[in-house]
C-alpha cells in the first residue's frame, strides 16, 4: 500500500490540481462541441421545435451557398492582411519597448489599453472617426490635400480594410507583451558575444534575438490566426455585414443563420466547418514549426 502511494500520489495530487480547469473545459467546450456537432445534422430551428435528423443535407447545402463562400472569401482576405500586419506591430513595439527603460511601464500601459477597453466602445468611437463626412480622420486627410478621402465603413471597397486597421489597433498590444517577455528572456551574453563578434544591431536582431524569440513568435502566430477567424464584434457594430456583403465574416454568418434565421442545425453545419479550418491551419503551422522554431 505504501509503495502504491510511492508511486502514484504525485500523478493523483497533479489531477487534483487540474480537475478543476478539465472540468470547465469538459463543461464549456467539451460538451458543446459535441452537442453542436450533433445538430449539424438536424434541421433544428430553436424554441423547442422539433429537430430531424437529415444526415449530411446542411453539408451539402453549404457547398452550393454563396453567401457562405462570400464570407469564407472575406475571412480569408481578413486573416492574410490581419496576422502578418498584428504580428509586426507588436514585434516593432516590442523591440522598442526593450531598447527604452524609464519609460518602458509607461509606454506598455498605453499600447496595452485598447486590449482592456470594451469592444462596442472601440466600435463606436472609431465609427465616429471614420465617418466619411464629418469623421476627424477624412478632415485630416482633406487638409493634405486628398480631395476624395475613403468613404471607410460606407465603401465597400474600404470597409473591410477599416474593419482589419481597428482589429490591429486593438489588438496588437496583447501580442506585442508576449513577445516583449519573450525578448526579455533571451540571454544577454548572447548579445555581448555577438558584439565582440563585430555583429552590427541588423545581424545581432537577425540571427540572435529571431532565432531566441521563434518559440514565441510560433504561439504569436497561432493565436492570431485563431483570433482572426473568431472576429465579430467590430463587424456587427461598425457594419453589421455591409455595405452589402463585403464585411460579412464567417462568425458573424453562423450569428445570421442561428439567431436571426433561426437555422440553428445550418449554423451549427458552418460552426464545424470553421472548426476543421482553425484545426488544419493550427496542424500545418506545428508540421512547420520544426523548419523555423529554434529552442
């Protein structure tokens, strides 16, 4: 008996310790992933009604929905510009942020606010800057000497674009602490080696501070890839979809089919497809980690 508290009490005292989170997890994404999996192949309506089951129809259904793949094309077009513009933000303000030290607090508060501050505030006040007519930044712009400014969240040629610069804005701050850590753990006699090397800062960033940085630009680049296909909160309140379908993202279609719709079996069809998309771009990026992380 002793020996079998030897051996096992550090594996039961470790799942006492994450029974907890397993149980959240198993209760607030476990379970309905399960269950919304399940009625992707009803035609559940909500309110009680009555769900049939009709096999693979909301599948099929989805490839001959254009609207569906106007918001699949609108997310895609959202990621490529979302995540490698993200991604350099915070790397800029990360390694500026490491080079200052007085006003380094200071500095990280400020890029780090709009990660705090609530999203409907941030879709309202930028609402009101990108107003093509009475907007502050168009009044800026035509006092450049730009006679026709953007029409922004009015165009549909501009407002998706606006859409993504607001998303940057708010969220590269959050990405741009992650890394400044990560930058911060990179050992220094690495630098002073380089240095006594003859390293100008150009290499000494190159092949020192990208290759110690890498583990933590691979969880940037997850997150962010994630956090883009999950965007819906500027785009239902700055555009609601519009003008026409130009901003309408996939989250906010599946918001469209289930609770306006009420479609919810159809919803829960895209909700899957969304879900295999982030899973096969997350297990190409790890098959690809080995070629560029550095640990």
């Amino acid at each position: 008996m002793n020996m079998w508290r030897l051996k096992y009490k550090p594996y039961l005292t470790g799942t006492l310790f994450i029974l907890p989170a397993l149980v959240l997890f198993a209760v607030f994404i476990l379970l309905p992933l399960i269950y919304g999996t399940m009625m992707s192949f009803t035609d559940y309506g909500g309110f009680n009604i009555k769900a049939n089951f009709v096999g693979l129809d909301n599948y099929s259904k989805l490839l001959r929905d254009d609207y569906f793949k106007i918001s699949l094309k609108n997310n895609a077009i959202y990621t490529i510009l979302f995540v490698p513009l993200t991604m350099l933000m915070a790397l800029l303000s990360a390694l500026a942020l490491n080079h200052v030290i007085h006003l380094r607090k200071y500095f990280r508060m400020v890029f780090y606010f709009p990660q705090i501050t609530s999203m409907v505030s941030i879709a309202i006040v930028w609402g009101l800057l990108l107003n093509p007519i009475r907007g502050p930044i168009n009044i800026m712009l035509q006092g450049f000497g730009i006679a026709n400014p953007p029409e922004w969240l009015m165009s549909s040629a501009w407002a998706l674009l606006a859409i993504i610069l607001v998303s940057v804005w708010k969220s590269f701050g959050y990405y741009m602490i992650i890394l400044l850590a990560g930058m911060q753990g990179i050992p220094e006699y690495l630098y002073e080696s380089a240095k006594l090397d003859g390293a100008s800062a150009w290499k000494r960033f190159l092949y020192v501070t990208l290759p110690g940085l890498s583990p933590t630009l691979f969880m940037v680049l997850i997150l962010t890839i994630i956090n883009s296909f999950q965007v819906f909160d500027l785009v239902s309140i700055m555009t609601n979809g519009g003008p026409g379908r130009s901003t309408n993202v996939l989250v906010f279609r599946i918001y469209q089919e289930a609770f306006v719709n009420y479609k919810m079996g159809y919803a829960a069809a895209m909700s899957a497809i969304l879900f295999i998309i982030i899973m096969i771009v997350s297990i190409i990026q790890f098959r690809l980690e080995k070629k560029w992380v550095t640990y």
